[in-house]
C-alpha cells in the first residue's frame, strides 16, 4: 500500500494540494489523539481512501482530494464553547466552505459534506465518498488506539509529505 510508486501517483492526484499554505494550516491543530494533527488526519484519510479507490476502480483522484480536505474546518476547538456534539454536525460545513476555494467538483464537495455520515445529515451519493467516509473512520480508530507509530503511519505519512 505505501510503496513509492502509490506514493507518486497520489502526489499526482493531490496537484500540491497538500503543500498549499491554506491546507498547511491544519498542521497545529490537534486531531483525534496527542500528537496527531488535522493536517496529518487528512492525509492519512486522503490516502487510504485514494488506496481504497484505486483497489476497487473507483476515482482515486477525486477520492484523494476529497480526504485531503475533508476536515478543512480551520477551528481550534479548545478556544470555543461550542461541545462535541455540535462539532460533529458543524465542521463539515465548515471544511466546505474553506475547500471551496480550491474548485471543487460535485463529487469532492459530497464527499466533504457526507464525510460524517451516519452522525451527519448529508448521505454519500457516490462509492467515493463511502470510500472517504470509511478512510475517515478507520484513520480516526487507529489514532484514538495510539496505533499510528506502532503500525508505522507516522513514518509513511513523512514519505507522503516529501512526495
């Protein structure tokens, strides 16, 4: 899944997405566990959906940018009142609104918007955005299990970076 091969055809399909300073802005805002950023969440996210994507024939690359910006919400939860509940409902529309200025295709904007889904109100209308939405749940298991070192995501997701 993490060979060098994957690694460049993701970077592809990302366009320097991942490198642009406004999605680079999730880099200090804490994720789902200690030590894990939104930033690096989205990635992991964008990759195994890409990896999924790319396994079943679906397209990986609307896949990829979609889970690259899928929590493109920007907020620092800690400096809020607002509860966790609330913040599941609210980010993706959050994540929406900032990622639009990235133009978006119908699938990409579902895909942010459905990203929550069952929690959320908006349904996945694509096998891409079931894709994301199941990426999304797997990446946020691992790091709230503290596995991301352990099965040596961290280290890839550097390779990613560099990519």
């Amino acid at each position: 899944m993490w060979q060098a091969e994957n690694r460049a055809l993701f970077a592809q399909c990302l366009d320097g997405l991942a490198a642009d300073p406004y999605v680079r802005q999730m880099e200090p805002i804490q994720q789902h566990a200690q030590g894990v950023s939104c930033y690096d969440h989205c990635l992991f996210v964008s990759y195994l959906a890409f990896s999924l994507c790319r396994i079943t024939g679906l397209d990986y690359r609307v896949a990829a940018r979609g889970g690259m910006l899928h929590d493109l919400y920007l907020q620092n939860w800690a400096q809020t009142n607002v509860n966790r509940l609330r913040r599941l409902w609210l980010h993706p529309h959050m994540a929406l609104a900032n990622a639009r200025r990235f133009g978006l295709s119908p699938k990409e904007e579902n895909i942010i918007q459905s990203h929550m889904w069952p929690v959320g109100r908006t349904l996945p209308r694509s096998w891409e955005s079931v894709m994301v939405n199941l990426a999304d749940k797997a990446a946020a298991t691992v790091e709230m299990l503290h596995l991301v070192r352990l099965l040596g995501v961290q280290r890839n997701l550097e390779l990613l970076k560099q990519a």
